[in-house]
C-alpha cells in the first residue's frame, strides 16, 4: 500500500473514531437529560396522583379492601376521563401482592411492580419489554389502609425514539463527513506525497543509470531540503561515476599501453634469441643479436623497476624530512650521464629547506630535467631553480625546447602516454617518468604544476613546504 493511502487512511480512522466517540457521548448525553426530565415531570405527577387518591379513599372512609377497590376504581374512571392519554397507568396492591386495581399493560409484568415497591418510593424502576420502555415509580398511600401502594407506570418509548432518531440523523451525518473528509484527505495526500514520488522517480533513475537526474523544487521546506540532499548525493554520485569512468578508460589505457611496452621488446628478444638457436652465425651477426638481448632485457628490467616504483608510492606513504634543496640538485647533477646533452643551470637560493625525502626528490628533478634535454632546448641549456613562494618553496625546471599543445598537458602524467613516440623512443623512454613524478609530488603532499607552449618551451613547477634543517 502507497503512503498516500495509509495517510489517507489514517486521517479517515482518526475522524471516523472521533466523529463516533464525540457522536455516541453527545447522544448519550441527551438520552440522560431527557429521561431526567421525564423522570422530573412524571416524580412530580405521581405525587399529585397519590396525593388526590389519598384523599378520596379518606373521604370514603375505605378501611376495608372492598370499600378501597370501589374508591379506587371510581377515581380511576374519573382520572381515565380527566388525562384521556396512554402514556400513564398505575396500579394500587398491597405489600401482600394482592392487586386492588390495575391499568397496566400486559407488557408490564408483576415481577416489576414487585421490584419497584421493594425500592421504596425514592426509586425509579425502568422496564424494556419488546419495543416499549416504561418509567416506573411507586409510593405508599398515607391515611388509608395499612400497606397499600400506588405503582404508577409511564411509557418513555418516545424518549427512546428520539435517541433513535438522533442516532440514524447521526451516522447519515457521519457518513457524509467522512465521504467529504476521504476525497479531501485522498487529494490531500496525494499532493503531499508528490515530491516523494518525484525523488522515487529520480532514484529509479539513478538505478537505470540516469546519474544527471535531479529533483526540482516544490515549494515545502522540508521536502525542498530532502531534495537538496538528494540533488547533491546524485551529483557526488554522478561524479564518482565519471571519475570510475575516466579511471576505467586510464585502466585501458594503460594495459594497451603496457602490453605494447612489453610486446616490441620481447618480439626483439625472441627473434634474435631464436636467430641464435638456428645454428652458428658469423661472430659479427652473434654480437649484434646479443647486443640486441642485453639492450632490451635492460629495457624490460627498467620498466619493471619503474612499474614496482609507481606502485610502491601509489600504495603507501612516505617519510618527509628537512632536506636542503641545494643538495638535491647536487645529486641531480652527479647522477646525469656523460653524455648529457644539454647544460643544466642552476639558480637555486642556499638558504632553501624542504621537507621532503631526498631520494625520491632527487629522482623526480632527475626525470624532469632529462625531459627537458630530450625536448631540444633552442639555448641548448636545462634551467633549474628553486624559489620563495608565499611560506613555502617552488622548484621550476624550465626548457626552451619544442613544447607542448595544451590538449596534451591534462595526459602527459598517464602511465605510457608520450607525446612524441618516436622521439621518446630514440632517447628510451617508456612513458612511465612523467607519472613517477607526479606520484611522487603527491606523496610530498603537493603536485606537478605544467606550462608549455609549442616551440616556445616548457616550465614545470612543484611547490614544497619549508622545513627547518
């Protein structure tokens, strides 16, 4: 069941309980008044009727039971003739039982007037027979024959009939109320509940893989925050959506990447390797395809070693500590081949202290500078530098080689992206340097910061925070 209904629902119990609990009091209510009132008018008639039969027995002198019979009967007559209504009867017996005179209606059964004189005449004893309803009241007759008892009887059916009449006018009206009441609270609710619906709608959606799907306001505050929050958990969704996605295609790229890194130099291992196999070659050709081996068996191990590094760093952190930057670019220095082809420049400020690990710093400048030398610098020189900025450090490495378009700088961290193949090759690059690099500016809590321009050069810049050597 929809909430909307249970809400309709619910509002239409409620009202059905308190329309019939206010509904059964409020009648209730009026049935005791009327019959207080009844009670009221009729108390006060039995007395009067006592009071003149009291009389006309002492006028009579009836001090025998026959004589008060007759007197009884004659005022009866006279009282029949006088009130003319059928809404009385009365009754005179004695404590004995014996009944002197009666009017009572056979419904009215013996047992009742019995009762009725056994609770003395401050009582008021009612009787249901069948449909009818009588009031019965009984008081004994002063100055006469000892014991005697006037049991009068008043027929109340007509109180009761108006509860009934109340109680039907009632219901018809409760009714009516409630039917009104259901289609209001059904529109109610169903108006209410639309934002849930709009956010059910969204989430099924989402499920479907609708990630843009949001929710528009309503108008209802809380329903308006509920679908903020919806609106932002979708957009967080939907961008960790997209960044999976990116991730996947960098994934992709990745082992196409790395299969082909492995596959040109194991086609090259094998091939010589099966031209040795094939039987004795002239010392010339055996040099040659063991030069072949040795050169891209070092390949293979370079990359395994860079590969071990790149996870290594992605996996776990690493220790920093105050390191002088003019140290660093010391080792940077030492460790390029002889046969660097480029000047490196240095302008580094000898009072500038890092917190960094020295090694892997070292690296990082390392991979930067032989990037730039293989780039062509017009000046023939590598700039390397080392500033203030702001309450930290930036270490620049700068080239005026041939530079990059903008569209390849968002990818040239990727793992095996080059941008010029053949010439990453010939200086052999396996695409794995640059993203080293920018791991290992993320493990130093900072990141690789690029600008180039095509056949003007390239600057990357690397902030670091100071440290106190």
């Amino acid at each position: 069941m929809t909430f909307s209904r249970k809400l309709t629902l619910g509002i239409l119990l409620l009202l059905c309980l308190t329309l019939s609990i206010g509904g059964a009091w409020t009648i209730d209510q009026n049935l005791q008044a009327a019959l207080l009132r009844s009670q009221t008018q009729n108390t006060a008639f039995h007395q009067r009727e006592r009071s003149a039969l009291e009389q006309a027995l002492r006028a009579d002198g009836a001090h025998s039971t026959v004589t008060a019979a007759r007197t009884i009967r004659s005022y009866a007559g006279e009282l029949q003739s006088s009130v003319g209504a059928q809404s009385f009867y009365f009754s005179v017996m004695d404590e004995q039982g014996t009944t002197l005179y009666s009017s009572l209606p056979r419904a009215v059964r013996y047992e009742t007037l019995r009762q009725a004189i056994a609770g003395g005449a401050q009582s008021v004893t009612f009787c249901y027979p069948g449909t009818s309803r009588y009031m019965v009241l009984a008081s004994p007759l002063q100055g006469t024959m000892d014991g005697l008892w006037l049991v009068s009887v008043y027929d109340i059916t007509s109180v009761y009939a108006e509860r009934d009449r109340e109680l039907r006018q009632y219901l018809l009206l409760e009714f009516t109320a409630l039917v009104l009441a259901g289609t209001a609270a059904a529109w109610f609710s169903h108006r209410m509940t639309r934002p849930l619906r709009a956010l059910q709608s969204a989430a099924r959606s989402m499920a479907d893989g609708a990630y843009d799907r949001r929710v528009p306001a309503c108008g209802q505050a809380e329903f308006d925050a509920l679908g903020q929050d919806f609106n932002a958990m979708a957009a967080a969704v939907e961008s960790r959506m997209d960044a999976l996605r990116d991730e996947s295609a960098r994934q992709s790229r990745f082992v196409a990447a790395f299969t082909h890194e492995l596959k040109t130099p194991m086609t090259s291992i094998l091939g010589y390797a099966d031209l040795l196999r094939m039987g004795e070659q002239p010392p010339e050709r055996r040099r040659q395809a063991a030069d072949y081996i040795y050169h891209e068996s070092k390949r293979l191990e370079a990359l395994s070693r860079q590969l071990l590094q790149l996870l290594g760093l992605q996996q776990g952190g690493i220790a920093l500590a105050p390191v002088a930057v003019r140290l660093v670019f010391g080792d940077v220095r030492r460790s390029l081949p002889e046969d660097f082809p480029a000047n490196l420049c240095t302008d580094c400020d000898p009072d500038a202290v890092v917190l960094a690990d020295r090694i892997l710093l070292g690296d990082l400048v390392r991979n930067l500078v032989l990037n730039a030398a293989n780039a062509n610098p017009g000046d023939g020189a590598v700039h390397l530098g080392c500033h203030r900025q702001g309450d930290g450090w930036e270490l620049t490495v700068t080239d005026t080689g041939c530079g990059m378009a903008a569209r390849e700088l968002s990818r040239i961290t990727e793992p095996f992206y080059m941008v010029d193949k053949s010439r990453a090759r010939r200086a052999g690059g396996s695409g794995l340097g640059l993203s080293l690099c920018a791991e290992i500016a993320r493990a130093h809590g900072s990141a690789l910061v690029f600008e180039s321009e095509p056949g003007k050069g390239t600057t990357v810049r690397l902030p670091l925070k100071e440290g106190q050597e």
